[in-house]
C-alpha cells in the first residue's frame, strides 16, 4: 500500500469513528457528503425540551412573564467534542453543539442555515458538516477568510506541495521590526514572505483554495501559548495583545521568541483540522460581509434557520484582539465597523434593527435562535434585552433556553471563577418567524 492509500485508509477509518459518535449515516471518504439521519420535526418543542436529559439531568422549566425558561446542559462544555474542521480560534465564539442542536431538530437537509454574526464560522460549518445549506454574514471580512476555506478543503498532500513551492526568504523581517517581540527574526521573515506571496496572488487574481486554506491556518497560528504557534509565549490563540503588552509579557516571563517552522506548522496544524476526514456541501455557500440589518444578497424569506450570537455590549474588543491577523490579511482593521456599544438601550436598537432584516429573510414558520448571555458580572441578563427588542408582529418568542455550563479552559486562564464573574451560561433566545 503506498503512503498515499495509507493515509486514505486511515482519514476514513477515523472519520468512520466519528461518524457513530455523532450519529451520522454513513462514514464519509472524500467527495462524499456527511449527513445525519433526518429527525422528524418535533410538533411541541417546549414537550422535547421539558424530557430532554444530559448526562441524566432532568430539564427544570419555569414561567416569566408567560414565558417558558428552560434551564439544562443541552450541549457537553468539553472541549474538541466535535467535528475537527472546526477547531479555529475566535474570541467569544460558541460551541459547534450550540448550532449543532438546533439544526438536527429544527431544519431538513438542504434548508438554508444562517448567522449573521458568523466569527469564524461555527454555524455555517456545523450547517454544510449535516448537509444543510451554509449562509453567513459579518461585518469583518477576515471571517470570511476564516470560513471559506473549510467549506473546500485542500488534500494535504496539495497543501504540502504548495508549502514547498513558496520562497519563505523573499521578505526579510527588517520590513516588520516591530513584530520581533512576537517573533524570532527567521520566523518573522517566513511569515513576512508568506505574506507578500498571498497578496501579491490576490492582487493578480491567481490566489486559489490551496492559498486560501494555507492563509486561513496561517491566520489561526499567528499567536498563542505553546509550540503549535509561530509566536513566543503570549495570550490564548483567539487575540492578539499590542506589542507593548508583549514586551511586558517578555520581561516578565524572562523569555524572549525561539524559532519556529511556518511551512512546518501549517501543515500540522492542516493535518489536525482534515483528520475528521472529508465531507461535502449540499449547495453553494453564501457569505457577505458587511452589517447584520443590511443583507441584501440574501434573498428575501429563504432561511428556515437562524442561529448567531451577537456582540455583547463592550466586553469583547474584536477589534484590538484581530489587529495582527488583520495586518497579515491586508484588512485596514479602522475601516472594520465592529458594533460596541456600552449603553444598553443602544444595545436593544442595534438588536431591534437585526431582527428587522432578520423578519425579511427567514421563511414563515423559521426560527431564529439568538444566544446571548450574562454581562456586567450577572448585573444584565441580555435575552430580556432581545425579548423587549422584538416586533411581536414578526416573530413569536416560542422558549428561553438557559444552557448552564462551566468556565472553559479559556476562561480559566484569566482566572475567572464559575458563578462570581463573566458569562458562565449560554441563553438562547428562540424565536419563530409568524406567517
């Protein structure tokens, strides 16, 4: 058997693995389509949330102002328990069993399945992974550059091949000096290079889905706490500090940044992404890039299901967190009109103004399922912000989900305690669109 087959047989028998632990009917092989067995919609959601059970816990219901609030552990906290195409950093990003749950029970294959605060894409993956329709949205176009990709992947060995064309000494690292608190200088001349080599594809019209996987992991290892990064010791994958910072960081840790292969771990990381095995998509993807209440692509009352997560007031600095990988993509990250507001009446027009277009594009009888949290140390409770914010001619709050879990590893590392600080439970909003 050549090292070509081996590999095949492997990523199958992998991906077959997978495949009965997530429930789908067939193990997938390139070309062909992961899809789950199609649940039949259930007639009295609020009865299927009542008897759900996780891990043997019953769901506790309760009413609030005619409201069904219904608190569980809908979804593991566990880290890596899904597909592995998804795993790509991204600060405040859900779990892939948020949509994940909403998706098996409320959309059949090839419904259209969107977010319109995509990030790094959780939804529309977890969307094209069950053969449903993928459509995204986000102000920041580096989440394009974040999704598209892992809708069309690459073989590896394609990926090896061109890692191996690419002239890594083309730039030097005198031209981003400054990224020498990040970067040893040899490090910093390969991700110099490589970053010339995919803007100048770009501009020339030539870049194609292997440089665009190569940029997407590129774009993921930019920065982070272990030897899987480019960078020296620094904050959690999903941010980026300033260089200041990272010269504080640098002293205090008395370190100083040790050479890393880039070709090298791009390739590893690909590896680890692709190891779940290859899948299909059941109908071209759309993605725009621009604000959520203004999606005119879209095409008016196409979406059976909706499930995002907006921004949370002002504690999450998008902005600041992505200057790096907006830097090697070439995005001006000023011309990046991230919403933050600090106000909450703010906060409830930006949420109204979603829904607005939200009621333009979901079909009658769709669902959008909104996920916010607790802000403020638990002082704000933002779904009834999206309860309040809601035109009750469009949309009927049908359920409350509260999906109380623990503090990831993420959130640990800033020393965070469960229950005292933070978001510690995910609340969804589910909202049906009126016919």
């Amino acid at each position: 058997m050549t090292e070509y087959e081996t590999l095949c047989a492997r990523t199958r028998r992998q991906a077959a693995d997978r495949a009965v632990t997530l429930g789908y009917v067939e193990p997938p092989c390139a070309g062909i389509q992961l899809e789950l067995l199609a649940p039949e919609r259930s007639s009295d959601l609020a009865q299927t949330l009542a008897d759900f059970t996780f891990n043997g816990q019953k769901t506790l219901t309760e009413k609030r102002n005619g409201i069904a609030f219904h608190f569980n552990e809908f979804w593991t906290a566990r880290q890596r328990q899904a597909h592995s195409i998804h795993e790509v950093s991204y600060r405040a990003c859900f779990k892939p069993q948020l949509p994940e749950f909403f998706i098996s029970r409320l959309t059949e294959p090839g419904d259209r399945v969107y977010d319109p605060f995509m990030g790094r894409g959780t939804t529309p993956i977890q969307a094209a992974l069950m053969g449903r329709t993928p459509i995204g949205n986000d102000i920041n176009p580096l989440s394009v550059l974040l999704t598209r990709p892992r809708l069309r992947p690459p073989h590896i060995f394609k990926i090896a091949a061109r890692l191996q064309k690419i002239d890594w000494r083309r730039t030097g690292a005198a031209e981003n000096a400054d990224l020498l608190v990040f970067y040893h200088p040899e490090t910093l001349t390969e991700i110099s290079s490589l970053r010339s080599y995919l803007s100048e594809r770009d501009a020339a019209g030539t870049l194609d889905e292997i440089d665009d996987w190569i940029r997407m992991v590129a774009l993921n290892r930019l920065t982070g706490h272990s030897p899987g990064f480019f960078s020296v010791y620094s904050l959690p994958p999903n941010q980026a500090v300033s260089i200041e910072s990272q010269r504080r960081i640098n002293e205090k840790r008395n370190q100083s940044p040790s050479r890393r292969s880039v070709p090298e771990i791009i390739l590893k990381k690909s590896k680890s992404l692709l190891s779940d095995g290859a899948f299909g998509v059941a109908a071209p993807p759309l993605f725009t890039v621009g604000p959520a209440e203004r999606t005119p692509e879209i095409e008016s009352g196409s979406i059976q299901l909706v499930v995002t997560s907006p921004p949370f007031l002002d504690i999450v600095q998008y902005a600041a967190d992505n200057w790096l990988r907006c830097w090697f993509a070439d995005i001006d990250v000023s011309s990046v009109n991230i919403t933050m507001h600090k106000k909450t009446p703010d906060w409830s027009s930006f949420v109204a103004r979603t829904f607005v277009e939200l009621s333009r594009v979901v079909k009658a009888g769709g669902y959008v399922a909104f996920e916010v949290g607790e802000v403020r140390n638990g002082k704000v409770c933002l779904e009834e912000l999206v309860i309040d914010s809601i035109d009750n001619n469009s949309f009927e709050i049908e359920h409350i989900m509260v999906n109380v879990q623990e503090f990831t590893k993420t959130a640990n590392c800033w020393g965070v305690e469960n229950n005292s600080k933070g978001t510690n439970t995910n609340r969804i909003v589910l909202a049906r669109r009126r016919g």
